[in-house]
C-alpha cells in the first residue's frame, strides 16, 4: 500500500483540521481529498501556505468558538419534537435519524445545525425523551432532548 503525505485546506471529519500535515492511503488521496479540493500535496512550497492556513484557522476558532458558545448555549435545555410512524407499545417503523433531529431543531427555531455533528445516544427505535448530543465545536459540546411522539 502506497501512502501519500498532504496538507488539508479544509476540516475533514475523522481526518483533522484545515492546515494539518496527514499521511493518507495513496487511493484516498488521489480520489477523494485532492480532487474535492479538500487537501494540497505537501512539498517544500506548500508548507509556507500551511502556515498562513493555520494563521488563519487560529483567527477563525476564537470567532467559531464564541459563536459556538453561543449556539450552545441556545441548545442547552431545547426540546424539540420529532413526529415519527410508531406501532404498538410505542416502537417505531424505522428510526430517528440525525438528519430528522437537525430539521425538528430548526423547524423549532434553533440554530441550523449540520447532521455529522448530531451523537445519537443509540438508535432511536422507541417513543418517549432521548438525550442527544450536538458537537457545535471541537472544544464545545451541548446537550438537547429530543421529545419522539407517533404521528
């Protein structure tokens, strides 16, 4: 297996942060982070644009984290609603996904959150309160519950 080193332009899930140094499967590399855009090949030259990314990253996180903080905040304590198809004794057909939890928040008024970042304590098979966890920010996490009522 043949690996490849590259600098990531942008934050990649799993992967790191934009201007983080990866070693990736050569596979990986070619097919997916370089032509989406997402990472540069690391060479000499590319390692001076690494560190105005990461300038750059710096000045952003402490505007993302209060913003972050603030989001949050606006879900801490939020209970939202999700309607889903139940049968007897209050189990459903199908599950809650966190694609259903990120609409019911902003159907609710909260923020507009993106679905990779919504924890699911587990699958959620039944009617009733679960707690799910929203990672606004690497460094900040909020907690909302999620009310599943049979519609």
């Amino acid at each position: 297996m043949s690996t490849m080193k590259l600098i990531l332009t942008q934050e990649v899930t799993g992967l790191g942060s934009s201007g983080d140094s990866v070693e990736v499967k050569g596979g990986y590399g070619r097919n997916y982070l370089l032509p989406r855009g997402l990472a540069i090949v690391a060479t000499r030259g590319a390692e001076k644009q690494v560190e105005s990314l990461r300038r750059a990253r710096a000045t952003r996180d402490v505007r993302s984290l209060e913003e972050a903080q603030a989001v949050a905040g606006r879900l801490t304590g939020l209970t939202v609603r999700v309607p889903a198809r139940a049968g007897d004794g209050g189990r459903l057909f199908g599950r809650v996904t966190t694609a259903d939890v990120a609409a019911a928040v902003t159907a609710a008024g909260g923020p507009e959150l993106d679905r990779r970042r919504i924890e699911l304590p587990s699958s959620i098979k039944t009617t009733g309160q679960h707690t799910v966890t929203v990672r606004v920010h690497p460094e900040v996490t909020s907690q909302l519950t999620v009310e599943v009522v049979a519609g």
